[in-house]
C-alpha cells in the first residue's frame, strides 16, 4: 500500500490524470472537461473532518460536502465506529421484515422533528426517492392531482421530483413529465394564493433554496403557505435534504418560521457522510393512507439496518456536539469576512446571503463564478457555483468547523478576488 502525501495510507493505484482519463472513457467525457475547465478537477483522496485531499497530496477546505452531506465532517470516527459496529450484527435487513435498528430510527426521528408533530416515517435511500414518495403520499392522502412547487426549486431527478424541478434544462429531454405540477416563483405568497385551490394535493418547497443560489425567503413567506394549505386542504411538503441537521443554524429549518409542515424529508447528512439513508417524516393523520394501502412503496434499501444504525449515531453525534450552534458561530465570523469583502471588491462581490453555514455569495457577473473556482481551488478551498445561477458560489462546509479554517477560507477568497480584479491569476 503507498502512502500519499498527506501521510495516510493510500490504496489509491492510479494517479490523477489515469482517473480522469479512464472516467471519461467510461463514466462522462463532458463532466471532466467542464470540472477541468473550472479548477475543480478534484480526485478525491484522504478525507478527515472539514478536510478532503487530492490523490497527490493537496489539502483542501472542502466547501461544497456533497451540497450537505458531511455535516458530521468527513469520515468522522464516532460514526465509523457506529458503522463498524453494526457490522458486527446487521447486514442491510430484510426490507419486508421489522428489526430493532428501524424502530429505533424511528422512535428517535419522531421526537427530534418539528413540535414533535412528525411521528411516522417512511426510509428511502436517496433524497429524490424520499420526495417521491412525499409526493405519493400527497396524492393518495388527498385523492388531489395538483403540485404545486417553485421556480428555481430542487427537488432531485427521480421522477416526481424530476417534476417539481425548477430548471428546464435538467427537465427538457424527458417530456412529457407528470401532468398536474406548476410552478409559482418562490418567496411570492401572492403568486401561490392565485394557484392554490381545492385541487392543490401539496406544494412543495425548500426552506431555502440550495440549487436555486441559497435564496432566503421572507421571514413571513412560510407562515403564509402553511395558513394557504390549511385554508385549502392541501398538504405542504418542505425539503430539508440540503438545510436540514443543523445547517442553518437550527436541527431543522423550518424551526426558524415557527411552522411544521406536514411531511418533511431529509436526507444527505443523515447518513453521516458514510452510508445512504433518507427519510420522510409525517403526520400521524397522513398514517391512513398507509394503513389502507400497505404495500403501497417499497424501497430495497430504504431504511437499510445499517444505515439507520449509522442514522442514529449521526444524530446522536449532531445532538451532543450542538452542530447548529457551530453552524451559526462559524457563520457570523464568515458573515464579517464577507462584509469587508464586499467593501473591498465592490467590482466582483455584489451581495452574500447566509443562514447559520448555508451561504452563498453572488459575483457581480456570470463569469466571475467559474473564476473564483479556479483561483479557490489554487489556495485551498473548494467551492462551486450554482447551476442554476453561475453568479452564486455556494459555500457549505462541514459544521465541524473551527475558526482557524474559516479565517484560511476568507483569506483564500480575499487573495482569489484580488488576484481577478488585477486581471492575474495566481499559478
Ligand atoms: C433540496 C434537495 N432536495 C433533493 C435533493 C435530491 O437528493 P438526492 O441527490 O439524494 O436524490 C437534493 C440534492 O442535492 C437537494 O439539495
């Protein structure tokens, strides 16, 4: 085994251009060619806390974490050794049987969800999947046709989701979609109030919105659509999948509006960046449904024992280490630094947006986002644009971490912004 330079064990055999060549041989040509185009040509390596390696040994600031996924930070060694452990006595499970390890998950999702009010759940493995059966169970709950969802919205790229996304192109080649899906533009209560009638099944949001270039909604804008469902029968699904465990500076986001919606999914950290579970938690109310119908939606690995063993060690590791107060400490030292930023280089950075670490800045034109990439990438810090919008750079770390880090980050935008509005780039 050779060790790389980061001084780990490495059972890595090809070196980084081997991986890209053979990738775009067989996975996708084109992704390289953009990724490469941006600095972010990444293969990943070693990866330990807020940290990932490149297969030669750079380290890097990851700040993308898989748009959420390692809250819990990369590898971390309490859920490695949960998984470790379960290894000992579970394998994925039966997924028409009961075990422990399901009801344990459950038990414990039912009293960490908004007001407690969440008390059923159904697992999946992968966000969309969970969005999917929210939108089923609008349906069938509702004997309703009608979802409602938002421009710019994301939802994942399986089919009900696939949808609701709010982005033509992910969408074009595939028509025709589900019937019945609309769209309103997001944060518009007034919009919605024009759409939302007694044929609504559910409308289907983000508490901010990831994808869309971390758009933060008026602070009265869910309250609003929680009393437009209520007044109109329909269900309101809210998609935690990016801004839930902690992110935003609270377990969930919503909790930042007061309301609870009636089923909410999460997903990605949930897993603990280690292995894929996903959830949608609901209403008990909603549990007629499934009670008449209920072998209505299974999933092989939904749920698997392992990964709600992993599921419950993330949690309780999120629970114990206050992951959402870190979140938002962390946040306000960014916030500051972004703050002299934008005094500084008026030129590049037009406006920044943050809840706790979901943040994202916005450059003052299209091109400036693939060029921060690459000059972040050059000093250390992984970060990446929004497809939605190119002027947005997302910025999402793990919630583990620590002020020296964020200060390197800051200083790695500050060098990276200056280097551009001299028109040199650092090599
Ligand atoms: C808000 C939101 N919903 C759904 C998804 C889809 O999740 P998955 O990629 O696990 O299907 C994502 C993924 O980025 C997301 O950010």
């Amino acid at each position: 085994m050779k060790k790389n330079r980061a001084g780990g064990k490495s059972t890595h055999h090809l070196d980084h251009d081997q991986i890209l060549k053979l990738f775009g041989q067989h996975i996708n040509p084109s992704k390289v060619r953009i990724l490469k185009s941006a600095g972010l040509d990444l293969v990943e390596g070693k990866r330990e806390g807020p940290y990932v390696w490149d297969v030669s040994g750079n380290r890097f600031i990851d700040c993308i974490t898989g748009a959420g996924s390692f809250n819990v930070g990369r590898r971390n060694p309490e859920i490695i050794n949960a998984l470790k452990e379960a290894l000992d006595d579970y394998d994925l499970g039966g997924f028409l049987f009961f075990s422990e390890a399901k009801v344990q998950l459950a038990e414990k999702l039912a009293s960490i969800s908004p007001q407690g009010l969440l008390k059923c759940v159904t697992f999946g493995c992968g966000g969309g999947e969970s969005i999917d059966f929210a939108i089923k169970l609008s349906r069938g709950s509702t004997l309703r046709p009608t979802v409602i969802t938002a421009d710019r919205g994301y939802h994942g790229h399986t089919g009900f989701a696939l949808s609701g996304i709010g982005r033509d192109a992910y969408r074009k080649p595939f028509g025709p979609l589900m019937p019945e899906f609309i769209r309103v533009p997001y944060g518009d209560l007034d919009a919605l109030k024009k759409v939302i009638n007694e044929n609504t099944a559910c409308v289907l949001l983000e508490p901010i919105q990831g994808e869309g270039g971390i758009i933060i909604p008026p602070e009265s804008y869910f309250p609003g659509v929680r009393k437009l469902c209520d007044e109109n029968g329909a269900l309101l699904i809210v998609d935690e999948i990016q801004t839930g465990w902690g992110r935003t500076g609270k377990l969930f986001c919503c909790e930042h509006y007061g309301i609870v919606p009636d089923i909410l999914c999460v997903g990605k950290s949930m897993g603990g960046g280690l292995y894929p579970i996903t959830a949608a938690l609901y209403k008990e109310e909603l549990q007629d449904f499934i009670f008449a119908n209920p072998f209505i939606h299974f999933s092989t690995f939904g749920g698997s024992d392992l990964g709600c063993k992993v599921a419950l060690a993330t949690i309780d590791y999120i629970e114990k280490n206050q992951l959402w107060l870190n979140a938002e400490k962390m946040g306000m030292i960014f916030q500051q630094g972004f703050e002299k930023l934008k005094l500084q280089y008026p030129q590049i950075l037009a406006e920044y947006r943050r809840k706790g670490l979901m943040m994202g800045l916005q450059y003052a034109s299209e091109h400036m986002g693939p060029r921060m990439s690459f000059e972040l990438a050059k000093r250390g810090v992984i970060a990446v644009f929004s497809a939605n919008d190119p002027r947005v750079m997302r910025f999402m770390p793990s919630l583990v971490i620590q002020k020296e880090d964020v200060l390197f980050v800051l200083d790695a935008l500050d060098k990276s912004m200056g280097a551009i509005s001299k028109g040199v780039s650092h090599g």
